[in-house]
C-alpha cells in the first residue's frame, strides 16, 4: 500500500523524520534538565547561571512541539494523497471491470470497501504507520543514549524491551485476526442492508419485513459483540504495555537507587538515565495504543488491493486477418459482423455464444430474440466491450472491434438496457447524462421521439420534476420510454436496446414497441427481446437457441419456416393461458 502512491510514502517519510526529530529533542531535554537539577541542587547554581539552561530548555520544547505538529500535518498529507489516488484508481478500476464482471458481487459490499474502507486507511498512515517507525527508532535513540550514560540500565532495557514486543505481537496477532474479521462482517452487512431498502416492496408486498428486521437485529448485534472483541483485544494490547512498561522503569529506577546510595553512579547521571528511561517505552506504549488502527487498516488494504488487483476482463481474441481496413466514421453508422464468435464465461460449462456469425446492417433495425439464457444479452455486452470474444471476430465495418478504442467506440454507441438506472433528480438531469451540454429544446425533442413529452409535461414542474432514485415516481413504460429518450439524446449511430419491453404490460409495451418503430432512419437499432411483438417491425429478425444462431430472416420468413422462430410464438401464446 505504501508503495502504491510514491508521493505519499515520500510525505511519510518526512513525517517520521520530523517524529524522530521531535524524539531526539525530547532525549536532549531530558539530559538538559538533569543536568539544570543536578546543578541547582547540587552546585548551587544561581538563578543568572542556570538561566541559558533554562532558555535552551524552552527552546527545545518549542522544537519538540514544531516537529510533532509537523509530523502530523504531513502523515495527513499523506494519507490524502493516497486515499485520493485510491479513490480513483478504484472507480476506475469499476468501470474498466464493467458490470459483467461484478455482476456476482454485492454492490453493498463494493460500496464499503469504497467508503469504510478508505476511511480505514486515514488512521492506518497518520496514526499506525508513524507510531511504528518510532517503537523502532526512538528505543535505539534512547538505548545508545543510556549506554553512553550507565551501561548497566542500558542492559536492563535490552532485556525488556524484547519482551515488551513479544508481548505486543502475540496479544495484537489476535486484534489483526478480529479486526479481519470485523471489516468483512461490515462489508457483509453493508451488502445485506442495500438489498434489504432495494427490496422493502415485495417484503412488505409478502408480509416478511418483521421477519427482516428481527435478522438485521440479530445480525447487528453479532456485528457489535465482533466490534466489542476487537477493542476488547486492543484494550488489553494497552494494558499489557502500560504494565510491562512500568515495571520495566521500576527496575531501572530500582537499581539505579540502589547504585546512587552506594555512590556506584553520579547524581547527575543517574537523574538523567531516570528522566530519559520513560521515552524508551513511551512509542511502545503509543504503538500498542494505534494497534487496533493499524489492524483495521491491514484488513481493509487487502479489501482495496484484491479489488485493484482484480485481472482485467481484456482477453485476446482471435482476429480474422483483413487485407485492408477502413477507418470507422464516428458520425455515420457501419455495417457489424460476427464472425464464427464465441464466448464463455468463468464456472459456465456451456458457452454464452458459441461460432455465431451474424451481420447487422447499418441504418436497419434488427432483432434478436429468443429464449431466456439463449445469449442475447451477451450479444450486447460484446458490443459495448463489456467482455471480448474468447474466439472469433466482431468487425465494424472492416476495422476489428477489438482494435477501436474502448471509449471512443462507446461514444458512438447508446444503451437502453433491460433495467435503466434513474439517478436521484430531476427529469432533465437524468437526460443530460447523455449530453451534459444539451439544450432544452434538445431535450423536448429527444422526450418527443421517445414519447415521453406527453407525461413529462404532466408533472409538476415538467421536465424539472424530481422523480427520486431510480425513477420510483415513475411507472415502468414512463421509465423505459426516459431511458430511450436519453439514448436518443446521445445521437449515436447505433442503438441497442436490451429488453426493452421487459416486465412491462401491454399498453406501456405498446407505447414502447410504438417509440422504436419511429427509430428507423440514419441509426442502426439492435433489439434484443423476447417479446416477438418488436420483432414485427424488425427489418431482420435473429434467433438465438442455446448461444447458436438458428436461424435468420424477416419475421414473416421465419413465421412460415415454422421452426424455432414459429415455436417461440407458440410459446408465447400458450403462455398467458399457463
């Protein structure tokens, strides 16, 4: 984690060196101040002679308090700068994931590792990281300094300073495994709270909310007793230092009485060794206090890293060569052909696509239907480059998929999925999402060519009506018919719509069905359905049977084939009946 932003472990550095700094100047004041007692008390200094001391005291107080302030506000720094770089190499490392490959996680849990976690490691490198280097730098400091002074204290510390740190390692061993614990219990929970609000309708619908809230209840309270144990563990962690510690100073303080009794060791010496002792245990003590920090912050860096780390859905397909490729216009629309394609997916013994070769003409519409798990959604994940063919070819126009630029392609590509997103808004703001830029008369144009300038215009306030996150205002036709216009408002040469009627009834299906007839024109639209009503109005219609393509023609060609196309129909009529 340290090594991940270069500018942040500079900053550390400096600010451990300004802690080490700030130590040393503590140790100097120590032997300062024996050496003013020792001089008042025992040479019979005068006030005018032991003043320079006591200005040089002051000083290095000053100095002590600079370099602790300095520390701070570096190992700040530091961990702003790093938790600025992670935050954005997560979101990014999301968008170049695409939801193909997080549609198995939580998003509760992406969620926590986004926020918590990140949080995590603000106390992890202000507190944990400084504290650490100076349970190793200050100790030396202070055992050299004593060895210079009494060598015989200095024996005394190199005996117990050991243990103290055993004693830390094996009681803080048990604080990381809690704290590991602790952080994906949150994530757990995190996850489970999300889908629980998602899902308050058909809980509440199917009478099982209490039920709910009595396993949140319980799964709270074992979050708090994991909680518990953890500061529990890094309470004792403390104790046993503080413990440790004192009587570790006992002993110094003992024989160095003794010895001082005996005249075995000056006055002056001996005060000095008792006054710089405690600064030997104090970073200990200090490390043992931040260990719960540095524990939480270990276990939500693995989080953060296993999602950095997480391989990149890029493969390397295989590209059928071209003698010559044309560029691809961004403005106009280019015929795309699957050649001999083929997808799987990780744990699926059945390929998602498999030797699918298809053409979709440009400035056509074409449909492709078939049954559920048949591949149609994958037809579109290849297309918006959510995942790459495992072999085969996509060509736009004559210039492989693959070798257009990811973002560039999808510029020139707009997406109605099956469940478009609303975001918490108004009904503009959700548009501009396509076109940030765009005006209002864009905006009532794309609300008019998606039929949706009727409804808008009966809200509240138009297209200035709030409609909450993910539309919930709205019915599921008046959701759908936003998420075209918004495409359509992107003005790209192809349109993809997948299932777009989708758990729609027949009326908003037909506003829908109605709204992509009026699509023909200068943009190529794919639909994928399996609704065959918007096959009708498809100039070529493709059916997809266990991610083979079977067959292919217009719906009036395939009607009368009366194979798998026909059979779909059947289906679909008997359907409502069942």
């Amino acid at each position: 984690m340290l090594a991940y932003e270069p500018a942040a472990r500079a900053l550390l550095g400096m600010a451990i060196a300004t802690g080490f700094l700030a130590a040393t100047l503590s140790v100097a004041a120590a032997w300062l101040m024996s050496q003013t007692i020792a001089g008042v008390f025992l040479e019979r200094l005068t006030p005018e002679a032991i003043g320079p001391l006591l200005i040089g005291l002051a000083l290095l107080a000053v100095g002590r308090a600079v370099g602790l302030w300095l520390t701070e506000v570096l190992a700040q720094r530091a961990a702003n700068k790093l938790k600025g770089r992670l935050r954005g190499d997560l979101t990014g490392r999301l968008f170049l994931l695409g939801p193909a490959r997080l549609e198995d996680r939580r998003t509760g849990e992406l969620s926590s590792v986004m926020t918590d976690g990140l949080d995590a490691i603000d106390p992890w490198l202000t507190s944990y990281q400084p504290a650490r280097a100076m349970a190793v730098l200050v100790p030396i400091l202070v055992l050299v300094v004593v060895l210079v002074v009494d060598p015989l204290s200095a024996l005394v510390l190199v005996v117990t300073g050991p243990v103290l740190l055993l004693l830390l390692a094996i009681i803080g061993g048990r604080t990381r495994l809690l704290s590991e614990r602790r952080f994906a219990e949150l994530r757990w929970l995190s996850g489970f709270f999300l889908e629980l609000l998602r899902g308050l309708p058909t809980l509440r619908m199917f009478g099982r909310s209490t039920e709910q809230v009595d396993n949140l209840r319980t799964i709270n309270t074992r979050f708090g007793e994991t909680t518990m144990d953890v500061l529990r563990s890094a309470f004792q962690t403390g104790l046993v230092l503080d413990w440790g510690g004192a009587v570790a100073m006992a002993l110094v303080a003992v024989q160095v009485s003794l010895r001082l009794m005996a005249d075995a060791i000056p006055f002056d010496r001996a005060l000095a060794v008792l006054i710089v002792t405690p600064e030997f245990f104090l970073p200990l003590r200090q490390l043992a206090a931040r260990y719960h920090a540095g524990s939480a912050g270990r276990a939500a860096a693995a989080g953060i890293l296993a999602l950095l780390d997480e391989p990149s859905p890029a493969r390397t397909p295989v590209v059928a060569p071209t003698a010559t490729r044309t560029p691809v216009r961004p403005d106009r629309p280019a015929d795309i052909r699957f050649d001999r394609v083929t997808v799987r997916f990780p744990g699926r013994a059945q390929a998602a696509l498999e030797d699918v070769t298809l053409e979709i003409a440009a400035g056509r519409r074409t449909a492709i239907v078939g049954a559920t798990g048949a591949g149609k959604t994958t037809i579109a994940r290849l297309l918006l480059r959510f995942v790459d063919p495992d072999a085969g070819s996509i060509l736009v126009g004559e210039t492989p998929l693959v070798d257009l630029d990811p973002e560039a392609w999808r510029a020139r590509v707009a997406w109605v999925p099956q469940a478009p997103h609303l975001f918490h808004g108004t009904v503009a703001d959700n548009l501009r999402l396509a076109r940030p830029g765009a005006t209002s008369a864009e905006l009532a144009a794309a609300l008019e060519a998606a039929q949706a300038a009727a409804f808008v215009s009966d809200l509240p306030d138009g297209p200035d009506t709030p409609i909450g996150e993910g539309g919930i205002r709205l019915s599921g036709g008046e959701r759908q018919r936003l998420a075209i216009a918004r495409a359509l408002l992107r003005d790209a040469p192809l349109l993809v719509l997948d299932e777009p009627t989708a758990h729609l009834d027949r009326d908003s299906e037909a506003a829908v069905a109605a709204t992509i007839e009026r699509l023909a024109g200068p943009r190529t639209v794919l639909v994928i359905t399996h609704r065959l009503t918007l096959a009708e109005t498809a100039d070529r219609v493709a059916v997809l049977d266990g991610g083979r393509l079977v067959e292919l023609g217009t719906a009036d060609e395939l009607r009368a084939r009366g194979e798998a196309f026909a059979r779909l129909e059947a289906a679909a009529r008997e359907a409502p009946a069942a």
